[in-house]
C-alpha cells in the first residue's frame, strides 16, 4: 500500500473534482469535498487532519477517503 503526503494526494484527487476548504475545518481539520458542481461546496465530505502539507496520510483514512469520493485506489495510483 503505498503512502502520500497532505498536498500530494489532495493534487492526485483534484482531477476529480475533490477541493479543499481549509476554513471550514475545525482546528486543525480541513474540509475535503467532491464537488458536484464545480465552485459549490455541494457532494461528499471528508474532514482530514492537517498538520502542515507533508503530513502523511495514514492508510485507513485513505481507504476512508477514497470510499466517501467514490474512488479505486488504481484510479490515484494513475
């Protein structure tokens, strides 16, 4: 199972339509949404804890992440 960083897989998620929204989050959560229609906050939602850019996602909530998008892990390994 490979592992990413904060910033590299929201970069690996945004082609499909996954945005982040730093200001919604609690402390230090960030809101992730699949947008449904681009600019709207609209679609599924994950809140991801952030401690800086390079850190590292664990395996279960990329799992979780991937689930709540709708998402294969094949389709980020791309």
């Amino acid at each position: 199972m490979p592992t990413f960083k904060y910033r590299e897989l929201l970069a690996r998620l945004k082609p499909y339509g996954v945005a982040d929204y730093p200001a919604l989050g609690k402390g230090s959560e960030r809101l992730w949404v699949c947008e449904s229609v681009k600019g709207s906050r609209k679609g599924p939602q994950y809140a991801v804890k952030c401690h800086g850019d390079n850190t590292e996602i664990k395996q279960g909530t990329l799992m979780a992440i991937l689930r709540r998008f709708n998402l294969k892990l094949k389709d980020i390994l791309d």
